[in-house]
C-alpha cells in the first residue's frame, strides 16, 4: 500500500515540474513569437529608411555603438583574463581581483548610467555622446568578457605551454604565438556573447550616449549623440504620442532580432568547438 | 644589445597585462567613489536618517523633499513579489531539467533557458506594457495596466534563467554516490530527489537565488515601464495592484531632466550608492558558498 503511494506522489511530483519548466519556457517562447510575427508583419523598407522614426538611424547607432564598445572592452577584457590563467599564481591580490571581477557583474546597469555620468559625459568632458556610452557599456560587458576570455584560456592545454617554453620561447612569447591563437575561437565567441548584451542594453546609455532627434538623427564625430535601438523603443513608447503601432513593433522586432542573432551565433560557434577540438 | 630592447619591450608588455589584470578591482573602487562624490553633498540638505525613512518623494518642490522610503519600498515590493515566483518555479524547472527530462531533452532546454536571459529588458517592457498589462488588468478589473505585480511578474522571468542554470549546475555537482545509495534503500526517485538531492545542493541553491535578486533589485528598465511610477508607499498586499516606483526607476527616469549639482542630482546618486552597497554585499555572500 505504502509503495504504491509514493509512486503516485512520484507521479503527481513529476507532473508538477513537467508544469514548472512549461510555465518558466512557453510564456517567454509564446511572447517571442508573438513579437517575431507582428513584428516581422509591420516591417517594411519604407519603415527602414522613411522618416520619421526610420529604423536605419537607430540601428547603424546601436552598432557603432557596440562596435565601439567591443574595441573598447575586447584588450582590457582579454589582458585580464591573460593575467589570471597565465601570469597570476594565485594568492589574496587574484582573490581580491576575482572578487571585484564577480561585483562588477552585479552592479545594476543604471548604476553603471550614473558612473559613466560622472566620469566620462562630465570629468572627461565627453559630452553625451557614442565614444561616453561606448566607455560605460566597455565597463559593465568587461566581467563578461573577462571571464569568457579566461574559460577559452583555460582551454588551452598546459602541454602546449610546456612544448613552448622547452623550446626556449619566453613566457610572453608563448602567450602570443602559442596560447591566444589557441583560444583565439573561443574569446571570440565570448566577444560576441558580450557585445549582444551591450546591444540590448538601455539604462547605461540613457544618460551617456542615447537622444532622440527626427532632424539630425546621424552622429558626425565620437563626440555627438547617437540613436539607439533600444533607447528609441523605450522613447517611442513611454514619451513620444501617437507613434504608430506597427513602428513599434518593428523596432522591438529588430532589437530582438539583432541581441538574438548574436546570442544564437556565439551558441553555435561555441557548439562547433567543441566538435573540432583537437586535444 | 637587441635582445635588450626585446627584453624591455617584454617587460612593457608584461607590466601591461599585471595592470589590466588588477582593472576590475581599480573599478569597482572608482565606481564607488564617483558614487560617493555626487552623493555626499545631499547631506547637507537632509540627514541620512531623513533621505532613508522620509515618506515623501518630491524632488522638484521647493524645498525639496528627499524621502526614498516610498521607493525603497517599492523596490522591495516588486523585488519579493519576483522571488516569490521565480524561486519554486526555478527549482521545480532546474530539478526537472537535470533528474528528470530526457538527454536530448536536456540538450535543447539548456540553451533555451540561456537565451531566455539574453532578451533585452526594454523588450520586456514593451511586451508588458502594450500587451500582459492590459490583458491582466482586464482579467482582474483593475483601473489600470500598470502595477507592482506585473513589475514582479516580469522581474521573474527575467531572473528566471538566472536561478534555473545555477541551480541546476549545483544539483548535478551532488555526487552520484549519495544518490545510488538512497535508490538501493529503496526510496523512490522522488523521494531522492527531495530528500538527498535537493539538501545536497542547498547552498548553490541559495546562491542561485540571491543572484537572481541581485537581478531583480537592480533591473531598471522593465520596472519603470511596466509599474506605473507612482512615488506612494505601498500598503499591504492590495499594494501589489497599484502603481508603485522602484528605486532603479526613479533614477533612470529624472536623471535625464535633473540640472548638474542641485540636491535632486545628488538625492539620485545616493539611491545609485545605495543600490551598489546593497548589490556589493549580496554579492560577497552568495559567492562565499562556492568558495
């Protein structure tokens, strides 16, 4: 009597959190869709390049935006990274780095807005433009990039730098010729992984690099303003009247299809990786 | 006297990396004292105990009222109201995923989860706000779309993915060993699970779960969105369907209209230096159960 209790507790219990991974998935994957297929129905070209609200603006913003940010955050990010799988030995200043490392990753992004309009929009005097926001999203992907950069170092097996240095080369030498072209593939990977985050990313560049302008949408210099993607859904919807529905949807379309794309690109090249290992 | 110039540039080089190595520590001290430098004046407007328990938030009257009582408690409103949600559903979803779902089942769910966290905030937002507001309020007959619940339902789902692969990261790590002997006692594979696995993996548990409040706490755009922006203390549960304003909504929507230097400017850097103390700390103690 008593064991065929607990098998139907199993049972009932299995269902339940069959329904718990439901609820968490088909909400998000039906709201997706939902935004796939109305969004994808009001783009037009006319929507793209017409004005007001043409999405051309926008989005060649959000990728000078990230492309900058990547350029900004890909050495400092990687040159971490190198220095706690290849220089660091350990000890309370790489726990203290590890630390600061895992802080950075969690302080809210519009904390990172207020730091970025402190430093670089009012001491640095860089205004609020594309090079301050493209500072303030280079710091809050930085633990991302450190931490992906080091899991590909990490990689890297230690036989290789041990062949190396037998053959006379210098610490750094082996870093360079043998080391990072190994993990080259993954620290890419992981750069488009961050850049896909800073993409979709609002908070940070409210005050630093983001305006909306109908006239002069196009920045000439690294210090002019730029249109972004999501800045320009949040102000479509929260502040400007009367945008038509179908430009909403599409702008929230593109931002997801562009955050989306990176994601599913980093997740594929990292699959493929793993399949091609040589070690 | 080539292998000297070589040596000094390996030297550079090398110096170089040591000093990006230590980066992240030079800016958390940096982010906490600009922080600190545009905080600090406010106080000599209001005292600590005044900004902390005032009851009313009106930055632009004259003089300016200072209280962030009504947006700490926001925060903390919608903030429970996700964890609420998104803990049991979290472990249910992270327990399922790694006992009882098929291989290849696994294999596409995983990556799902992750893709899940990788939606934009403002996208959430949008969806919240012209869509799960509206149907909501309708279903409920609430006068409007916009409340701390939809804030807290949204949050959930934003912290989800977060608290599922952590958890389920900690609960494969139980070794297989504590597992195969509850099963030869002869305790069903649930009675395992919620007996031996689960206690097992509590502490990656717990720290998935304070992740996944660091998440919500500081999650900016949704909130301000989705929760109506109404600077009023909420009062009991009937305050989870009104309009409330969170601390990270507050800054990100009159940051943009607040003149340099006034005691408004700094009233927001000190919610910015109270959210970073309150993310530092959680931070510290959900990585200790790691190690």
């Amino acid at each position: 009597m008593r064991i065929v209790s607990a098998q139907k507790a199993e049972k009932l219990s299995f269902a339940g959190l069959w329904l718990c991974t439901a609820i968490v998935i088909l909400p998000v994957l039906g709201i997706t869709v939902v935004l796939v297929w109305r969004g994808a129905s009001a783009l037009s070209w006319d929507l793209i390049v017409g004005t007001p609200h043409g999405l051309l603006a926008p989005i060649v913003g959000t990728i000078l935006l990230v492309t900058l940010t990547g350029l900004i955050a890909a050495p400092l990010g990687i040159a971490a990274a190198v220095y706690l799988t290849e220089y660091s030995r350990g000890g309370p200043l790489v726990r203290l780095v590890r630390l600061a490392i895992v802080n950075l990753a969690g302080v809210p992004s519009v904390v990172y807005g207020l730091f970025g309009l402190a430093l670089f929009v009012t001491l640095f005097h860089f205004g609020r433009s594309l090079l301050a926001g493209a500072c303030t999203l280079a710091l809050l992907v930085l633990p991302l990039v450190i931490s992906t950069s080091e899991e590909a170092l990490r990689q890297v097996p230690g036989s290789l730098r041990h062949a190396s240095l037998a053959l006379g080369a210098s610490q750094w030498q082996t870093v360079r010729r043998v080391v990072l072209p190994n993990a080259l593939p993954g620290i890419i990977t992981g750069l488009i992984l961050s850049i896909g985050r800073a993409a979709g990313e609002t908070a940070p560049i409210l005050f630093t690099a983001a305006f909306y302008s109908l006239t002069d949408p196009f920045p000439n210099s690294l210090l002019d303003p730029i249109l972004a993607l999501p800045y320009q859904l949040f102000v479509m919807v929260m502040e400007v009247p009367n945008v038509a529905p179908a430009t909403k949807w599409a702008t929230a379309f593109v931002l997801l299809a562009i955050v989306l794309g990176m994601n599913i690109v980093a997740v594929i090249l990292r699959a493929r990786l793993r399949g091609s290992r040589r070690w | 006297m080539k292998r000297s110039i070589a040596g000094a540039r390996e030297w550079l080089i090398e110096s170089t990396i040591r000093l990006a190595g230590v980066l992240a520590i030079i800016f958390v001290l940096l982010i906490f004292a600009f922080l600190l430098h545009d905080a600090l004046p406010v106080f000599s407007e209001a005292s600590l105990s005044d900004l902390l328990t005032g009851r009313s938030w009106r930055p632009t009257s004259e003089p300016a009222q200072l209280g962030m009582l009504p947006l700490i408690l926001g925060s903390l409103y919608v903030t429970v109201g996700a964890l609420v949600i998104a803990i049991p559903l979290g472990l249910g979803c992270a327990v399922f995923i790694s006992e009882v779902a098929p291989v290849r089942m696994r294999e596409i769910l995983k990556p799902l989860v992750e893709m899940l966290a990788a939606i934009p905030s403002v996208v959430y937002g949008f969806l919240g706000l012209l869509m799960i507001g509206p149907w909501l309020a309708d279903l409920m007959d609430l006068p409007i779309g916009q409340f701390a619940a939809l804030g807290s339902l949204m949050l959930a789902f934003m912290a989800l993915p977060t608290i599922v692969s952590i958890s389920e990261d900690a609960i494969r790590n139980v070794p297989v060993t504590l597992r195969s002997g509850s099963l030869a006692l002869g305790a069903t594979d649930w009675q395992t699970i919620v007996r031996v696995v689960v206690p097992a993996a509590r502490s990656g548990i717990i720290a998935a779960s304070l992740l996944g409040l660091g998440r919500a706490i500081g999650e900016t755009m949704t909130v301000l969105m989705v929760t109506g922006n109404a600077a009023v203390i909420p009062q009991g549960l009937a305050g989870f369907l009104k309009p409330v304003r969170t601390m990270t909504a507050t800054i990100a929507a009159e940051m943009g209209e607040t003149a340099y230097q006034t005691p408004h400017y700094h009233a927001l850097f000190t919610i910015g230096l109270v959210l970073f103390v309150i993310t530092y700390k959680h931070n510290a103690h959900s990585e200790c159960p790691k190690g």
